[in-house]
C-alpha cells in the first residue's frame, strides 16, 4: 500500500502531504526533511526509486514539482509510477496545464482529487473523466449549497465586503471623499440587514 | 447572528488571502503565521459555521504545509462537522483526516457523526465518511461502525460500494472480529465484474494474504479467474501479488497458475505489469525452469534498457533470483558489473548486493581484490558502501566462506588503509574476533597489527583509531608470535600516540605492559642465552615450573617465534622508553589511562632493579631481589598468557544469580549519592585534579613537568623514532616541526575514468566469477572456534504476531471453520457427513433453509446466486467442486447479523466442519 504522499517543490517547499499511516506531527517533519533531502539531491537520469528506512520511496519531477509516494518493499514501483502520471493527468484536466501555482492557491482541491484517487492508500479511480465527473459533481454540490442557504446572506455581505475594501483603499467608485459617509452609511445597512436574517 | 461574529465573518481572511499574503511575505514567514494563527484561534470559536470553517481551512492549510499543531480545533472540526452543509463538511472532514490520531480526545464523539453520514443518502457524503473512516478508525470505532460498513459492502451506488471495500480493510485491521461480520459479503464482491469493484477487492485481498496467505487459499479459484479473465493491468498486478504469496503453499495451485503467467508475460506490453510477472515467478516459481528461464530474458530485456528505471528493477529482480538460481547473475554478470560504476549510486548498490551474491569461498579472494581496488576510486560513500559489504559477507556464518585465514587478515589490514575507510568499528571486531577463533592465523594477525602500528601516520585519521585500538590488543594478547617484540614496544609508545583518545590510549599501554611482561619473560624466566648471570641462576630454581608451563601451546609457539634476540642491554633501554613515553601519563585526566600508566610504571619500578643489577656486577643481596623480581615477572606473565576465547551471546543469562542478590532492586538512591560528584570530562583539557589531597603535591610537581617537558620530550622522542623508522616519514623538508596533518595513509589513487575502470573490471572479475576452477589450497582451512549455539542471536521474541493471529484467525474461522473452536466430542462424527457429495448438498440445503427463517431478505438472493454458481461448476471436477461447495457453506453460515450469528455458530459447527484431511484442498485440479 501507498503510506504517504508528497508533493515538494525544487526548493524544498512542501505543496502537498498526504498520510495513510499514522505518522505523528513530529514524525512527519522529520520524514519530509530526510526524503526532500534524499531527493532533491538526486540529479536527472537517475531512476526515480529510492530506498528509505526498509520502504521504497517512488518520485517523478513534473516542472519544478517532485511527485512522491512511500510504499512498502514488495509493491510495484512501475505501477506506483503510473498512479503519479496518473494524478498528474487528472489535475491537469481539473485545472487546465496545471502548474505549481494553481496547487499552491488550491492546495484543497488537490487533495480532494487526491481523495478520489486514491483510498486507504490503495488506487480507487482508474479512469481520468470519471474522476473529473465526480470532482466536478462534488463541486458542483459546493456551490448549489452555498447559494441556496445565504443567498441573501451572501450578498449583503459581499457589498459590505466591498464597500469596506473599497474605504479602506481610499478611492470609492463614487470617487470623493464626500461620500465616504455614505458608504459608511451602507455598511451600517448592510449589517442590519444581516442582523434580520 | 451576533454582531462581533458578523464582523469577524466579514472582514476574515479567506484561504487565498491568506496564501497570498504568505507569499507577499510582508513582514516575514513567522511573524505572518503566528498573526494568521491568533485570527483563526478568534474565527474558529466563532457561532457562524461559515467562519468557523474557513478557519479551520486555513488552519489545515498551516498545519499541512508549515507542520503548526492543530489538535486544539479537534472540537471544533467536529462542530464543523454536524453542519448540513456540504462544504463545511468537507472541510471538517479533511481536518479530521489530517490531524486526528488514536489519541485525540475527542475521538469518542465523532462515532454518531460518521454513523450519521455513513447511512446518508448522499453518496459523496458517505464516501468522505468512509475516507475519513479509513484514517482514523480505532478498534472502538471499527467495532461501532461495523454494521454500516456491512450494509454499505453491497449497496447499489457502485461508487460507495468500491470505496466501503476498500475501508474493509482498515476496519478488520482494527477490529479482527468484524471479519465474521464483513467477509463473506467482501467474497461476494469478487465476483462483481464491474472493473472497479473488483480491483478495490483484490486489492483487499493482496493486503490480507501478505500477512497471513494461508488462510486464503480457499478463494484460490476466484483469484484464478480474475487472473485468466482481467483487461485491467491494475487487477492482474493485485492478483499476481496474491498469488506470489499463495503459490509457495501449495504446489498443485502453482502447477495451475504458472501457464497463465507465462501467457501473461508473453502478452503485456505493458511494463508494470511485466515486472510484476518476473517478480512473481522469481519469488514463487522459481522451480519451474521454464517460466524462470522466460523471466530471465524478461529481466535481461530490463538489463539493457535505457531507461535506469527498468535497469533498477532488472537487477533488483536479479538479486532476488540470485537466491536461487546463481546462474542467472553469473549469465549476466557483465552488465552488474558495468552496473557498479553507473552515475546512479542506487543502481550502484544493488549491483554490488548481486556481486556479493555472487561470491563463494571459491572466488572471494578474486573478487574482493577487485572490490577493494574498486573502492580506492570510488566516492567514499560508495566506498564504505563496498567495504561494509565485503566485510559482513566475509564474516558470514562465523567466516563460513574464508578458507584462508591469513589472506584475510590481511586484506582487512589492506581495507583499513583504504583512505575513505570509516567501517573501523566493523574491522576491529573481526580482527579480535578472528584472533579469539582462529588460532593458526594468529601470526599473521600479529604481523599484519605490526605494520599498522608502526605506521604513525595511520594515528591522524580518527577512522582509523578504531582498527589501530584492535591491532594493539592483538599486539598484545598474541606477542609471543611476533619476531620482534620490542618492535611493537616502540609501535605502542611511539610520540604520536597521544593524537589517540583516552580509551584506545589504555589500551596501548596495556598491550604495551604485555608486551613488556613477555619481553622479561623471555629475557629472564626462560633465560634465553644472552640473559644476565643473577637471572641464570635463578632460572635453575624455575626450571621445573617453566616446564610445565611448556605443555600450554602458546608458551611453546613463543619459543619458536621469537628470533630476534632480546638482551640485557636492550631491556634495560625497554625500561628507560616505557619510563620516557609513560610519565607525563600519569598525570592524565582519563582514569583509565593513568590507572594504567601507573601499573605499567610500577612493575617497571620493580623490576628495574634487577635489570639494573644484572647488567652490571654481580652481588649476593641483588640476587635474592633479583629472585623475587623473577618471581613477579613469572606471575604477571602467567595472568596474561592465559588464552582468551569467543563468548556466547547467551553466556550472561547463564550464569546464575548468587543467592541474596536482588537484580531489581532500585538504584535510585544511587543517583542521589553520586549526583554532586562530577565525572572529569575525559577529552578535554582540564584544569584541576579531581585525585585526592595527599597526592596533590606531587601531581602537580608532576603537571608543571608535564607541562613544561611534553613538548621537548615529545620532539625528542619523534626525532628518535624518525631515526628508526625513516621509511614511514616524510622527508623532513620543514625542520621538526610537529604537525598534525600527517599525509593520509594513502594517497587516494588517480580517479581512473570509469568507463575504462569498468571495462577492467569486467576482464578481471569475468574468469573470477566463474566457479568452475576447482581451488587448489595450499593448506587446508584452520579450525575456527564455533559456539555450541552458533552464536545466534536469541530469538526476537514475535510480537507482531499475536494481532494478525486474531485477524487471520478470524478469517480462517470462516474459511475453513477453525478446529480450535470445535467441541472435540462432536468432532468425531464427523468425517463421514462429509465424504459424500450427495450428503453434503442435502445439508447445505438444510443449513440454507435455516437460514432462511433467521435472517429473511438476504439470504433467498445469496441462494440464488449460489446456485447460479454452481451451474458454472458443474463442469469442474467433482472434487473441486466439493470444495468449492464446502467453502462456500462455510462462509454463508459463519457470516450473517453479527449479534444472531453467534450463537448460531456455535450450533452449526458440527455440521459445517470439513474433515480434517481436507482443510488444504484440491484446488483448481
């Protein structure tokens, strides 16, 4: 079974960690510190294997991204591979070319591509568009949620959100300090209206 | 809603407000995080789910990827967690998965939440329960949820069913008992031929038979049509790892199974998939010539790949085969050892772990001369990598493969100058352990210490320390086989000595004083030729003593040894260098070392008088003193010359406890006393003495001379034993200064390019490695001393065992029906309810009707389902089909509603027993 996942950029920053054994919060640092410096040291054209504390640790560099997965000494390394491509496609497809930004500002959406993907350290989904349909689904359940329950909730707060984004800036769309009372007097409405519901 | 909360939920930082402002880094890493993490600690005790849970997002966001401890929102992610909300539940969820542990807590209060979710009537809310499940589940809440898993192991949604197998898992781990609950419907769900499904089952199952394999071989069939029938490259991968464990149990299984995964290694293209069928048949089968012999081309294929990933495991499968089929290393045995100067150091090992495999007492000599030289112009990571590896397949089984002891030694002498060396810890093991065991390669042993200590360049290099301190002790113990003791005395007190640390610093000396004692011995006792009058006529009265000493071997062997002459003169000189090298010791702040500078010193003391005394005129009072010195010198040289043998690691245990000693007893007390007394740090340079009052005077009298004397009498010394042993010297371009930075003991070789230094390699391993040549030994192997328990380690107690037991257990209790809970009355009417075919369907019928009335629904569609299956069979043999029938009533009786069903067990058992003949079956045939 796969016992950890890891996602580490080239300068040792961690993107992603995913843990299906229990590792304590200690343990965990220390893993991560000891692999990334197993790994990052290890030039290109080397094979992508490495052996660490009596596991295997399975590693591929997409851009600046190291993709890795612990697993035990009798698993497949071929297939463990193939599952990093895998979840690498399946992010690509979810964020369109996905780069290392785009899992540095959703570090929660990769996990929960990740979720699907894989459980109880064992692949779950092999195909790309099912888990595409079912994160869209998921998503898509998100947000119906979110709107139907504080619609009005949501609004109110997102015009005083940006009305006192607007105050604090110091430039209104209203253009002149005149009238920054009243969108000090909005606010005020606004957080009534909330009050009401 | 209150007012603050409203506020709080207004102007909180949303995630990517916060990423964002992380990466601004405005006002440093730390100082950011530590504010972000005082807001949240606000946010998250807010009333408003929203903000409570986007807090906890963030929160989840520092704790993953910035590792801040997060068990204080436990409660929190758990009132996140009873919101109705989708998105707040994931949230709580994945908080949940990240930080919760057996520990935590609040753990008892999520069981109704993930009851709650798990019989939700959406899907993704029971797959995020399920995933949690996966990750936190302890055996209380394996135990609790066990029901719903159950029911969700055949639920409708395929989506849900696939994840809830794969949970299976984690909850029989926890829970051993739910496998009567779950197993049968986790059977059921191997004959699904939705892909999906069937892949989360095998993949259960491969976990399940890596730890216990024998308790599934009944579902063999099973496995074997998903193995002849599968698309999915994933399955078969899963299905050949179950059947790598299943095989070796059974033979007439792997009779069957081999043909498919020859067909299969013909077919795929894929190299997952491949590999894994090499590994299988390496592993498993590897007594079926023709599917190795397949699999080796597979592997040879790998071997020569580009790709070093494939180059990787094509060695790695080679040092599985290695075990088993030499030949196929030996066929290859160019490519491993081109292999060992490839640029990547993992693929370097593992063709260093095949050439090891390699080694035999036939070639071991060959081949470690080229390891070694190999070494030389390695990384010294590699290099150690080497060495270590030489060194523990050599020492093997008590140095199963040496024959020749004196080769040996030497190479480790050879080993140990290697300039990357760091095993001295290893090398100095077995030069003491080969000199305890083997008593003819003892000379050599002695010669090989000689030249390492005599070395004094060999004293800069701490690595080496290690070695130096074994090959003192060897000086030592084993003087009498040196050809010229006085050599090593000179080796032993040489200046530089003081480079050593304290505790290999002790062990100089102490050789030094065996050797001395031996020198004297000779010289006096045994009143070699040249030994002064007073010592000949007392050699008259010891004659008959020293006879008898004759009888013990070594004395004997000194005897013959010893050619070089020792003189009067010479020991009187002996004396004035352990004087010399010995005095500023004595003020040593390593106790150890002082204690025995002053032995040594003492008996010096003693007998100087008589070597004084017989050197010069001869009088009748020296001679009585010279007796009594003769006396000393023959008991100090009766303690060493006793012989020291290997110990037991079992030795301690046997020695019995003395009645009134109470080994528990608490020494607590003793801290409390010892406490105020300060150890003196040995490796510094202190200050004060912590010796007693009355010596004080005379220590730092002592300590001034020291002080002002090291310096000049160590140049003065250096230049002497330079005289000596010019050889070992640089040509002392720079006066006398005494530097430190000795030249290493050997100059790193030319880094060879490596390809030619392979192609070396390959032409001079290439006859080597072959074993034919039959070893024409030039003397046959020496007796090594075994313990009578072949120095094992005792036997690590199995501990691991006793919770797979209860797993396994229970999963055999329902495959085969377990013996142990069998009533052995009704045992005996057994056998003949089952030997007939006709019998046993009338009873299953019986035992299914029964069924029927206890748990209504279910089981009239698992019925159907039965029979379908065994219209499948009927083609079969009879005899598998019995089996299969049997199991089949097996699982259905002993897995039903947990709380009914055990009772019922018991009931039934009598009927659903197969003999006891029969528990391995038939399969397949």
């Amino acid at each position: 079974m796969i016992h950890f996942v890891l996602l580490i950029s080239r300068q040792g920053k961690v993107r992603l960690t995913k843990w299906y054994s229990a590792y304590s919060q200690k343990e965990r640092t220390k893993v991560i510190r000891e692999l990334s410096g197993l790994i990052l040291t290890r030039g290109p054209k080397l094979c992508n294997f490495v052996e660490w504390r009596g596991l295997r640790v399975v590693y591929k560099r997409y851009a600046s991204l190291y993709f890795c997965m612990c697993i035990d000494e009798d698993d497949n390394e071929l297939e463990i591979l193939e599952i990093i491509h895998h979840y690498v496609e399946v992010l690509d497809r979810y964020f369109g070319s996905v780069c290392e930004l785009d899992l540095i500002y959703n570090f929660h959406k990769a996990y929960f591509i990740l979720d699907e993907l894989l459980i109880a350290g064992e692949l779950q989904e092999p195909s790309k568009r099912t888990v595409a349909r079912l994160v869209a689904a998921q998503d898509s359940l998100v947000e119906t949620a979110k709107e139907q329950t504080s619609s009005i909730t949501n609004i109110i707060a997102q015009a005083a959100n940006f009305t006192i984004k607007m105050l604090h800036k110091g430039y209104g769309p209203w253009g002149s300090n005149a009238l920054h009372l009243e969108s000090l007097l909005l606010v005020d409405v606004c957080t009534r209206l909330v009050d009401q519901h | 809603m209150s007012g603050p909360s409203l506020m709080d939920s207004l102007f909180q930082r949303t995630l990517e407000d916060l990423i964002k402002g992380l990466r601004q880094q405005l006002i440093g890493e730390q100082a950011f995080i530590s504010k972000a993490l005082e807001e949240i600690r606000k946010e998250i005790k807010s009333t408003d789910l929203s903000t409570k849970s986007t807090a906890l997002l963030k929160l989840c966001y520092l704790s993953n990827l910035h590792f801040h401890d997060m068990s204080f929102a436990a409660f929190h992610a758990l009132e996140v967690l009873s919101s109705p909300r989708f998105s707040h539940k994931k949230i709580a969820y994945h908080a949940i998965s990240l930080s919760f542990h057996d520990s935590t807590p609040v753990l008892l209060l999520i069981t109704n939440h993930l009851r709650k979710d798990l019989t939700s009537t959406n899907e993704f809310e029971v797959s995020l329960s399920l995933q949690c499940l996966s990750r936190i589940a302890n055996v209380d809440l394996a135990r609790d949820l066990t029901p719903e898993v159950f029911t969700l192991l055949s639920s409708n949604k395929l989506y849900v069913r696939k994840r809830a197998v794969a949970v299976v898992l984690r909850v029989f781990e926890k829970y051993p008992d739910s496998v009567r609950v779950c197993f049968k419907r986790l059977v059921e769900n191997l004959e699904n031929y939705d892909p999906q499904i069937l892949s989360a089952v095998v993949g259960v199952f491969s976990e399940l038979a890596c730890k216990d394999p024998r308790s599934y071989l009944p579902l063999a069939p099973e496995f074997y049509k998903i193995l002849v029938d599968s698309k999915s490259n994933w399955i078969s991968i899963k299905v050949l790892k179950i059947f790598a464990k299943l095989a070796p149990l059974e033979p007439r299984l792997a009779n069957r199974v081999v043909e498919p995964i020859c067909d299969l290694m013909r077919k795929t293209g894929a190299k997952s998939l491949l590999f894994e069928c090499v590994r299988t048949v390496v592993t498993s089968f590897s007594e079926y010539e023709s599917a190795v012999r397949l699999a080796v081309e597979k592997i040879r294929e790998f071997l020569v790949d580009e790709d070093p990933n494939l180059k990787y495991l094509g060695l790695h499968a080679l040092s599985i085969v290695a075990s088993k089929h030499l030949w196929v290393v030996s066929e290859n045995k160019e490519v491993v050892i081109k292999s060992l100067s490839d640029p990547d150091p993992n693929i370097k090992i593992e063709s260093l772990r095949l050439v090891m495999a390699m080694v035999s007492e036939h070639n071991v000599a060959e081949i470690s001369k080229v390891l070694v030289n190999y070494a030389l112009k390695s990384d010294p990571l590699f290099c150690n990598e080497i060495l270590g590896s030489i060194l523990s397949t050599c020492s093997r089984n008590v140095y199963e493969i040496i024959v020749d002891f004196d080769w040996y030694v030497s190479l480790l002498g050879e080993m140990s100058r290697i300039p990357h060396c760091q095993m001295g810890e290893e090398i100095e093991n077995q030069f003491i352990d080969i000199g305890l065991r083997v008593k003819d390669v003892r000379p050599e042993l002695v010669r090989v210490a000689r030249d390492l200590l005599i070395d004094p360049a060999l004293l800069g290099n701490s690595f080496l320390h290690r070695v130096l301190s074994a090959a003192a002790w060897v000086s030592g113990e084993y003087v009498e086989f040196s050809r010229n003791p006085l050599e090593f005395m000179e080796a032993l007190l040489q200046p530089r000595t003081s480079l050593l640390p304290p505790s290999i610093m002790a062990i100089y000396i102490q050789s030094a004083f065996k050797v001395l004692v031996f020198c004297l011995h000779t010289c006096f006792v045994r009143g070699g030729s040249t030994a002064g009058v007073s010592a000949s006529a007392s050699y008259e009265s010891f004659d008959d003593l020293s006879v008898e000493n004759g009888a013990d071997s070594t004395v004997a062997h000194g005897q013959t040894c010893t050619s070089a002459p020792i003189t009067n003169e010479s020991i009187v000189n002996l004396l004035k260098l352990v004087e010399l090298a010995l005095s500023p010791l004595l003020g040593s702040h390593d106790v150890e070392v002082q204690e025995r500078a002053r032995n040594l010193l003492g008996f010096v003391d003693l007998i100087k008088l008589e070597a004084l005394n017989s050197s010069g005129q001869e009088e009748n009072d020296s001679e009585r003193k010279g007796v009594e010195a003769t006396k000393i010198i023959r008991l100090v040289h009766d303690a060493f010359s006793k012989e020291l043998g290997p110990v037991s690691l079992t030795a301690q245990g046997k020695v019995p406890v003395p009645d009134g000693l109470t080994l528990n007893e608490n020494l607590g007390d003793l801290e409390t006393i010892c406490g105020d007394i300060e150890l003196p740090s040995s490796n510094t340079f202190s200050f004060g003495y912590p010796s007693e009052e009355k010596d004080v005077s005379s220590f730092s009298n002592l300590q001034i001379k020291e002080d002002s004397g090291q310096s000049n009498e160590s140049t003065s010394l250096l230049a002497e034993h330079r005289k000596r042993h010019g050889l070992y010297y640089l040509p002392s371009g720079k006066s006398e200064v005494i530097s430190n930075d000795y030249p290493p003991a050997n100059d790193p070789a030319l880094q060879g390019d490596n390809n030619d230094n392979a192609s070396d390699l390959v032409k001079l391993t290439a006859e080597s490695l072959v074993p034919k040549r039959k070893p024409n030994h030039s003397k046959p192997r020496p007796v090594v001393v075994k313990l009578d328990e072949v120095d094992e380690k005792p036997v690590a107690v199995k501990q691991l065992e006793s919770r797979d037991d209860s797993l396994s257990g229970a999963v055999r209790d329902i495959l085969f029906g377990s013996e142990d809970i069998l009533p052995t009355s009704s045992r005996s009417n057994l056998p003949n309810s089952n030997r007939k075919g006709k019998k046993k369907q009338h009873m299953i019928t019986q035992v299914e009707s029964k069924e029927n009335v206890v748990d209504d629904g279910n089981s009239s569609s698992r019925r159907r389902k039965d029979h379908s299956h065994g219209k499948e069979r009927r083609h079969r043999k009879k005899n598998a089909e019995e089996r299969n029938e049997t199991d089949r009533k097996e699982k259905e009786s002993s897995s039903n509603h947990p709380r009914r069903h055990k009772s019922r067990q018991r009931a039934e058992e009598p009927l659903k027993v197969p003999p006891q003949t029969s528990v391995i079956p038939d399969f397949l045939l």
